[in-house]
C-alpha cells in the first residue's frame, strides 16, 4: 500500500480536536464496562434511538422494568416475561394524545359528507388506505393505488391504476375522491415517472372521469406555493380554484398549521388561508 506523502500538510491539532479524541476515546472506554457490567441494559438500549430524550426515557425505562419485575414474581405469572422480550417504547408518556391533524382530519371531512350524500359507489384514487376501508362498511367503494395493496374486506374492491391514465370511461364516476395525491404526481417519490406538471395531467384525468352531477373530494396542503423535492407541492387556495373552473366549488375547509385556530374550520376567513405554512385543503367540487 502506498505510504502517504508526508509534505502534504495536515491539519493542525487544535485543542477542541484533541478534546473530541478524547472524549470518544473516554466513551468507548465506558461503553466497554457498561457491557461488562450491564449486557442486558445495554443490548436493549442498542434498539432504541441514542438521543438525549431517549437515554432520559430509557433511564425511566429500566426502573420501570425493575419495579415490573418485582411485582411480577408476586404475581400469578400467567405469561413469559423474559429481558429478551422487552421491547422498549419510551416517548409515550405524554399529557396529551398528539396526532398527525392531516391525516386524522380530512378523511373525518371527506367521511361526513359521503355519510350525508349516500351515493350508490364511491371511487377513490390514492387517498390514504385507512379512508377507503372505513367508509367500505357503508359504501360500496372501488380504491385505485399506483402501488395496490394487499387488502381483502367487504364491499371494497383494489385496483392497480396510474392516476395519469385511469381506467374509467369518461364521465362516469357520481361520486370521486383524491385526497393528498396530486401534489405528489410526477416528483418520483412513489415511483412514478418525473414530471414537473405531473399534478396538472392528475387534475385533467380527475375532471375527464367526472360525471355531470358528480363530486369530487380533493385534499391538497396549502400555503407558499413551492415544491418541497421529492415530498411534495404546496399550492395557495387560488391555484386550486384556478385548476378547477370548470367546476362548482362546493364547500372549502381548512386544517390550520396552528391547531389554536382550530380542527377543521368551514370556510375560513382570507387571513387564516393566506398565513399557512403547510396547511390542509379540503375542497368539495360539484360537476355542473
């Protein structure tokens, strides 16, 4: 192996890069005599994300453990409770339930008004699979994935289709929903083909398969309008409007960025729609 040239200059040693070396070499010294002395503590943590939080929680865990381990051999030990089992979860331990208002609320929007409309069959194309199996109990519901899954219920049918070409004949969908789809299209994060006007062949197919009196339910974020590579697009409220003249908006609710303002407000005012970051659009369109 060639020796490296020694006029190349080195970087010079300066007292931070000397007191990293030896602040990792005194961290692998304590991570050997935690081993030794702690292999089941420290084979756990190994599973779990090495952050500040984490250890905070994870000391918390191990008493957890001890404590449980004591009242267990008390116990009528019913089941096999075994160190190599234990399967750490440590930042549930919250005052409140947080969760992610996108995806819990507007398919809440999107079911209410299928609850009130009560169409004969519902076709969905690429909304989040949770949607399309809940509203199945009530609805005979037809859902089209680029990806199709594995999924096997009642009164729901699963269908491969790109969202650029469906296999529906020109309008003929009553009753269509797309809910945050379109600002993934053509940004290849699922797959698909680049195309920085993906989102518009979406919108065309959407409006081809439409049918004369029927309804489309689309969900896009809402703010600055940007491309946030390969994730998504956001689009401001007018750009939407913009995609959709040729069909009757319906109804407008917004999922705020800030949940002080609100879950899902109905027609918000300017101010709130034009200060969001990554906001949530729900918009009910109407096929005259």
């Amino acid at each position: 192996m060639p020796r490296p040239d020694r006029n190349i200059p080195q970087p010079p040693v300066t007292w931070k890069t000397a007191s990293m070396r030896v602040a990792w070499a005194n961290m692998r010294e304590s991570g050997k005599r935690l081993l030794k002395r702690f292999p089941i503590g420290v084979q756990l943590y190994a599973k779990t994300s090495k952050t500040l939080v984490n250890s905070v929680h994870y000391v918390q865990f191990l008493r957890d453990s001890r404590s449980f381990a004591k009242l267990y051999r008390m116990s009528s030990r019913r089941f096999a409770f075994q160190w190599r089992d234990y399967y750490p979860c440590l930042t549930d331990k919250t005052k409140t339930l947080t969760f992610d208002r996108h995806y819990i609320y507007h398919p809440a929007w999107a079911a209410r008004i299928l609850a009130d409309s009560q169409p004969i069959i519902h076709i969905d194309v690429s909304s989040t699979l949770l949607f399309a199996s809940l509203i199945s109990a009530r609805v005979p519901t037809v859902h089209y994935d680029y990806r199709p899954p594995n999924l096997r219920l009642d009164n729901l049918s699963v269908a491969c289709a790109n969202m650029l070409s469906l296999p529906l004949s020109d309008a003929s969908v009553v009753s269509l929903s797309s809910m945050h789809v379109i600002e993934h299209i053509g940004l290849g994060r699922y797959g698909e083909s680049l195309d920085p006007d993906g989102d518009l062949k979406a919108v065309a197919e959407l409006k081809r398969v439409l049918a004369p009196g029927g309804t489309l339910l689309l969900v896009v974020p809402i703010g600055k309008p940007k491309i946030m590579f390969n994730a998504h697009r956001i689009y401001s409220y007018d750009q939407v409007i913009t995609m959709f003249t040729d069909l009757a908006l319906r109804e407008f609710s917004l999922i705020p960025d800030n949940p002080g303002s609100g879950g899902i407000v109905k027609n918000p005012p300017d101010e709130i729609v034009d200060s969001q970051q990554y906001g949530c659009g729900c918009f009910w369109f109407k096929r005259q």
